[in-house]
C-alpha cells in the first residue's frame, strides 16, 4: 500500500483514512473510466408526498444481483465491473476485509451533497466495514456523534481511502455538505457486506 492510515474517531466504532491509497495515475484513470462506463442513474427522493428527481448519479454493483434498499429506493446490483473487481480485490488484500457490493455516488460539483445519515440498513452486515474510496475533487467529509453531537470532519482526497469500522454506523452519522467555490466532480465508491 502506497500510504499509511491515519485514526480519525476510534470512539464508539473506528474510522481510518488514507490519503494517497491510490496512485494520482490510478484515481485519474479511474474517474475518466467509470464516468463513462458505469450505469448512472438519477436518484428519488420524495418530500411531503412529491417525488422529486436529485442531480446526483448513482449506481449499484454486487457479487450477486442483491437488491439493496435505502432512502424509499431500490436498486438492483450490477455485475461487477473490470475496474470495480480490480478495486474490490485490492481493499480484500490491503484490508484483510471482504466486500461482495459497491455503492458508487457522482458529484457533478459541490451544489451536490448528502445529509446526515448512518449506513446501517438491514440488509447490510452488522458491524462489517464500509470502504469509501474518493476520485476527482476533493470534498468535506463529516461525522456527528448521535448522543453528544461531537463533530469531527475531514477533506477526502483524490485517490483516498476512508474506512468506517466496528459500530460507527451505530454511534455516528456522516455527511457531505455543500462547498458551493469546488466545480469539479467527484465519485466516491462504498464498498459493502451485505447479508
């Protein structure tokens, strides 16, 4: 492995970063490949009954055709990809982990973002490590303790790993806010276990 994790919150779960995981080649040839060859999809939300369209891409990939639902949206898992198989066997080697599903979100620029929210569906196994993997222009990245608000926050780099371990989906939530000055996109990729 090119860099070294750093201990963000080893509080109520534990959360590691990397920050040069891959290679600035590597997360360039990424981005350019999976922005033009993943099955993008506009995400729905609805709000007081009206179901609304968001600017934000998203795409669902697995080992198996798992269905995963979050958000009133569900979402039928792709076969893997090349490029997603090449990034999957590489955090199963460096992490000692297994993963079998990847979520994979595009940023069109820093108007886009997520709320707050914690990665702890049913469908997902409980207290499996989540891998967020970042290509393209770096963007804030936050956690907020659930009971007492504690808030620890981080710029996730081009070509960087973050790993949420342990129970941080059940003591914390995470959050990427708007930064209306980055015009750049940006990718992330949460490689997941599900049941």
């Amino acid at each position: 492995m090119k860099g070294e994790f750093v201990t963000l919150l080893n509080t109520d779960g534990l959360v590691r970063y990397c920050p040069n995981w891959l290679t600035d080649e590597e997360s360039n040839n990424l981005f350019q490949t999976l922005a033009h060859s993943i099955e993008w999809k506009h995400e729905e939300v609805v709000f007081f009954g009206k179901k609304h369209v968001l600017p934000r891409l998203v795409a669902w990939y697995g080992a198996q055709p798992f269905q995963y639902t979050y958000s009133g949206n569900t979402w039928n898992a792709q076969a893997w990809t090349d490029e997603l198989q090449w990034l999957k066997d590489k955090l199963e080697n460096e992490t000692g982990e297994m993963f079998n599903s990847c979520l994979l979100n595009f940023y069109h620029n820093g108007s886009e973002s997520m709320g707050w929210h914690s990665d702890n569906e049913k469908s997902l196994v409980q207290h499996a490590p989540i891998a967020s993997i970042s290509l393209g222009a770096a963007r804030t990245f936050q956690f907020k303790h659930r009971t007492n608000k504690g808030k620890v926050a981080i710029e996730l780099e081009n070509g960087s790993l973050l790993l949420m371990e342990k129970e941080t989906q059940d003591c914390w939530l995470h959050a990427l806010p708007k930064r209306l000055k980055v015009t750049e996109p940006r990718i992330n990729l949460t490689f997941r276990k599900m049941r």
